[in-house]
C-alpha cells in the first residue's frame, strides 16, 4: 500500500458517497445517468466475488463491502425510490454496445481462463467505460450539476492516482497488471476532457455547460 | 502476467 493507491481510494470513495449523498439530500437524481450507475454496481459485483473466497486484509474487504453497498444503493436510489426524478429521457446510451465487446474482449484477453478470473477482467474493462452513459447524458443535455461535476471529478482522479501507483509498483515492487494498466489508462484518457472543463470552469465558480 | 491473478487492490 503506497499513498497514491489509498489517496486512489480514498478519491474513489468520495465520488461514490458525494453522488449518494447528492441524490439522497436532493431527493433528485436528476442529470445522473443511471446506466452508469447499473454498470458500475455489475463492475464491482463481478469484481469482488473474491470476497467469498479470499481474504486480503480488513482495509479490503471493508472497502469492497461498502463499494458495492453504496453502488446498490444508488441505483435504488434511481430506479425505485426516486424513479419519479429519472431522467430516462436523456439517458439513452445503449449499454449493450459496451457490454457485449467487453465481454468478449474479457473471454479473449485475461490472465486465466477461469470463471472467477475472466469476470474480474471483465469488470476492468466495464469500469473502464461505465461512465461513457452518463457522459453521453451531459453532452446532450449540455450541462451539469456542479455536484454532479465534483462527483466526476473524484471518480477521474481515483484512476489517475491509480496509474500513479502502478508506476510506483512497478519500480519498487517488480509488481504490474497489463490488462489493469491499460483499462487504467483507456479510463483516465476518457475523462481528459472533462478535467479540462473542470478545471476552466467549474473551479472558477461558473457552471458545466457546453456551447450549443 | 501471473503475478495479476492475485489481485489485491480494489
């Protein structure tokens, strides 16, 4: 454990609870797209199935129970409690454009052809392109909640401090995962844009929105 | 390649 692994999921964890606590107080989710949100809770359940058979350490498996608590909490959050709030309308990704390809890239390209072992592969490469749907919804809606950008924020952030600790790894530990390093880098490459509104914008007190 | 099977982080 090195600090741009735990700052990486610290950062994680601040997005995930930032997006719930926003729906939750709001009572609104709003501009969140929750295809995202579904696939993100399918990336950490297929994930941390290796909760039931390994143990890592406390600081693991608390963080995975919570990743995954929270992920099903907010996709309730949209899809039932709050369903009246949706914004269905505006989040038509069709996720199975990337479900499909990355299952199969998850059948073709894994460390083992194992069940355990090609459904954590394809959970990196679902996480690598899970938020393209909420994404999507901002560049049609044109805006975003600033909230809603803090949320981005955290979650990009997360991925970049990860690549920081795979370069760590590998010089102080001989340690590195290609499949990981390069879902890591397709992700973060992903929310370069995004920063870049970020920082110009939302940091300087205006608002997320994008010319017409 | 084997040493990504043991995946410790999250």
């Amino acid at each position: 454990m090195n600090i741009f692994r735990l700052t990486g999921d610290l950062s994680h964890l601040a997005a995930i609870i930032i997006l719930l606590l926003k729906i939750w107080k709001s009572r609104s989710c709003a501009g969140i797209s929750g295809k995202s949100q579904v696939l993100f809770a399918l990336v950490f359940t297929t994930r941390y199935l290796d909760l039931l058979t390994s143990f890592i350490s406390l600081y693991n498996t608390t963080m995975k129970v919570i990743y995954i608590g929270c992920s099903y909490a907010t996709v309730y959050l949209i899809y039932m409690k709050l369903k009246a709030t949706y914004d269905g309308n505006h989040d038509t990704f069709r996720v199975e454009f990337l479900i499909v390809p990355v299952g199969g890239l998850a059948f073709l390209v894994n460390h083992d052809f194992s069940p355990l072992e090609i459904l954590w592969t394809f959970s990196i490469y679902l996480e690598s392109v899970a938020i393209l749907p909420q994404l999507f919804m901002i560049s049609k809606t044109g805006e975003a909640e600033t909230i809603t950008t803090h949320y981005l924020f955290f979650l990009g952030l997360y991925r970049a401090l990860y690549l920081i600790n795979w370069i760590w790894r590998f010089y102080f530990e001989g340690f590195f995962d290609m499949i990981a390093i390069v879902a890591g880098v397709v992700q973060t490459i992903l929310y370069c844009d995004f920063f870049y509104l970020y920082v110009t914008k939302v940091l300087k007190g205006k608002k997320l929105s994008l010319p017409a | 390649w084997q040493r990504g099977i043991h995946h410790d982080e999250l």
